[in-house]
C-alpha cells in the first residue's frame, strides 16, 4: 500500500468498524485541512489497490458509500485499534444484515456531528470514540444499542469523561422495536452486582440515553417524543431508570446541522425545554 500510510490505516480502521462511509463522512474525520478531493484521491488508491470497494446510494446525486474488500478487511483486523473480542462488536457482515445500509450511515451521521462539535468547542471526541452495536450481557440476554459513545467534555483542569448510549428511532415503524431497546437499556441499569449494580464496575455514572430520531419532520417532533414517554411511562424498570439516567430525543437533522450541543435533545423523563445533551 503506498501514499500516506498513516491515514490509510486510520481510514482502513474507520471501514472496518463502521462497515460504511461515504466519502464526506471519512472526510470529517479524517480530512483534517486538506479539501474532500484528497480523500476521494485516497479513496480511489484503496480501491485500486484492493482494499476499499463501494455501493452507489439511491439517492439524488448517486453519492458513494465505501466500505473494506475482504483484502482489506483482513489487513484492518492486524492493526491493535481493530482488534476486538466476538463479545465486543459485531463484525460489518452481521451488522449490514442485522441494521440494514441506512443505519449504519445514519450511525455514521451522528458520529460525524459528536466529532464536529467536539472540535469546535476545543474538546475530545475522536474518530474511535463511538463504537456501532456494542454486546452488553444481562443474564442470558444482551442489550444492544445502536452505539456507545464516549466523550471527553471541558478543557483544561475541568476535563471529565462522558458516556452515552446512542439509540436509532423511526417513529412509527420502529416504536416497538425501541420500546424493547429502552427496556433492555433498563435490565443493564437495574442488574445486580457485588456490593450494588453491576454497571457500576464499569462506569464512574451509568451512560446517557440519546433517541436519534429518523424520518421525522419538524411538526412531528412533538408526537414523537410523546410516545417514546409513554413507552418508558408503561414500563416501570425503565421509568425507574429515568429518574437517575439523563435521556433525550432529537432529529437527526438537528443534530447534524445545529451539533449535539445545541438545544435539541427533549427529556424523557418530563416534559422540560429543549437542551444540549450535556444538559439533560
């Protein structure tokens, strides 16, 4: 493989956790200054060279969404920063079949926009900082979110790690399925441990809940943060849960172009005033 060796790996290493990415997204993270052409430059090398390969989308512009050839898979999976235990995250095969193309873009989408917003307030959060469809065991089962993000929010002295569970909600078609994932989101949080919960071996504060809410308009904002009240209303573990764990909703058109910091999350656990996620 010739070029730039260093951000070809960490664009191999991006694919190979992702599964897929357009060319702008991978451009957000790894560009840095260099205009988006560098990166189709660099995205065509791998391609040539056998590691990348893409599927042109549907939509308007036939943009492209890249992902790792089974070469290049290969070659990822050597590097220290994609290695993983089965019980980790699900290999791209399993999550393209699980999740299906627009999700795993859609996962994209928000990272991209944490990664953004985290550069322009002079705080961390990096291209590894999210991890797709992550295994949490509860007894014989698991919850999965759709991801788990970390966050070094503040600067300076005033630095302190952030964690949340990022889920993905179609209102509508999906509220059963995410009625499932808060309450699974809920066994974690009430799983006994030694001495106390067993999350708390794991984490200093059990992780924010983020509903990313898809195929919303901005009308129906309102009804869709309603109904996802109601579901945790009808589940006492879950309402449990949000008493102690901040949990909010928001458009992922908001999140995209306003950033996560902005006032767009909606509280679940009331019916409070939009804020930043750092602020439910």
């Amino acid at each position: 493989m010739h070029g730039d060796l260093e951000t070809d790996h960490d664009v191999l290493v991006t694919l190979h956790r992702f599964t897929l990415a357009t060319a702008e997204q991978l451009h957000q993270l790894h560009g840095g200054t260099a205009g988006i052409k560098q990166t189709q430059k660099r995205l065509t090398r791998l391609h040539t060279d056998g590691l990348a390969d893409f599927v042109t989308l549907p939509q308007a512009g036939r943009a492209k969404a890249w992902h790792l050839t089974a070469q290049g898979a290969a070659v990822a999976a050597t590097f220290p920063e994609a290695r993983r235990t089965a019980a980790q995250t699900p290999d791209g095969e399993q999550l393209a079949v699980r999740h299906g193309r627009e999700h795993l873009l859609d996962v994209g989408r928000i990272h991209t926009a944490f990664v953004a917003d985290a550069r322009q307030r002079g705080e961390d959060c990096g291209p590894l900082d999210l991890r797709p469809s992550p295994e949490l065991p509860v007894g014989a089962a698991a919850y999965r979110p759709a991801a788990e993000l970390t966050y070094t929010a503040g600067t300076g002295d005033q630095r302190h790690r952030l964690r949340a569970f990022v889920e993905r909600h179609r209102p509508g078609v999906g509220a059963e399925e995410t009625a499932a994932q808060l309450a699974a989101c809920a066994a974690v949080w009430e799983q006994a441990g030694p001495g106390g919960r067993a999350w708390e071996r794991l984490w200093r504060s059990f992780p924010r809940l983020l509903v990313v809410l898809v195929g919303t308009t901005a009308a129906g904002v309102r009804s869709a943060v309603a109904d996802l009240r109601l579901a945790a209303e009808e589940n006492p573990a879950v309402a449990e849960m949000l008493t102690s764990v901040p949990a909010g909703a928001a458009r992922i058109e908001d999140l995209i172009q306003r950033g996560p910091s902005a006032p767009i999350w909606h509280p679940l656990s009331s019916g409070g005033r939009a804020c930043g996620w750092t602020e439910l």
